[in-house]
C-alpha cells in the first residue's frame, strides 16, 4: 500500500490576507485588529445564514431579493448585513438594474477557516 503526504492548499496553509501565518507566530496590534475585523463580520448568525444560503446557491449567487424570506428579516435589514460581508472582502456585489447580486468571494471562506487551524 502507497501511502503519500496530504500537501495542503495555499489556503489551508496560510491565514487571509491581514494575517497571512494565521495564528502560527505571534500578532501585533495592527494585523489583530485587521483579523479580529474579519472575524467580526462573520460572528453574526444572520450573517453566518447568508452565507450558507450563498454557498448553497445552484448559481453561486444571489439576489437580496431573494435572501430576506429564508432569513425572516427586512430587505434594508439583509441588504445591511450583505454591506458588512461585502465590505469585509467576503462578498462581490454587482448592480443589475435596481437589485444587486452578491457572490462568495473564491477562496475567502478558506482564509478564515485557516486562521483557526
């Protein structure tokens, strides 16, 4: 039987862009603050929702049309929480017409979930 070493993915071995050794080597104040930001936009359980429900999605988009009944809240409510994920580097949005469209960043998930390891 071969037995061969798991490489990790560049993911996998380093944190997100703010904290690229994750929690390997000590933090200054600057690269914490930039992390404990991150970790704040995702530390929210409406937020955590909508990004299952992103991730979920058959397109890998939505719409915030489409986001306030599986969530139970308002549109401005959704559309606030979406402004959060986006402006935390997790979230692309694009415009069309009067609704706007919001997809996971690729890769950004991974980041985070590296910080941890």
């Amino acid at each position: 039987m071969l037995v061969t070493e798991q490489v990790p993915t560049a993911a996998e071995s380093r944190g997100p862009v703010c904290c690229p050794t994750g929690l390997t080597a000590p933090l200054d104040r600057e690269t914490a603050e930039d992390l404990a930001r991150l970790l704040k936009a995702v530390a929210d359980p409406a937020r955590l929702q909508l990004l299952a429900l992103l991730k979920a999605s058959a397109a890998g988009e939505a719409c915030v049309c489409d986001l306030t009944g599986p969530l139970g809240l308002s549109q401005p409510t959704v559309s606030h929480h979406l402004k959060v994920l986006t402006e935390a580097g997790l979230l692309t949005r694009e415009k069309r017409g009067t609704w706007a469209w919001f997809s996971i960043v690729p890769g950004r998930l991974d980041e985070i979930a590296a910080v941890l390891r």
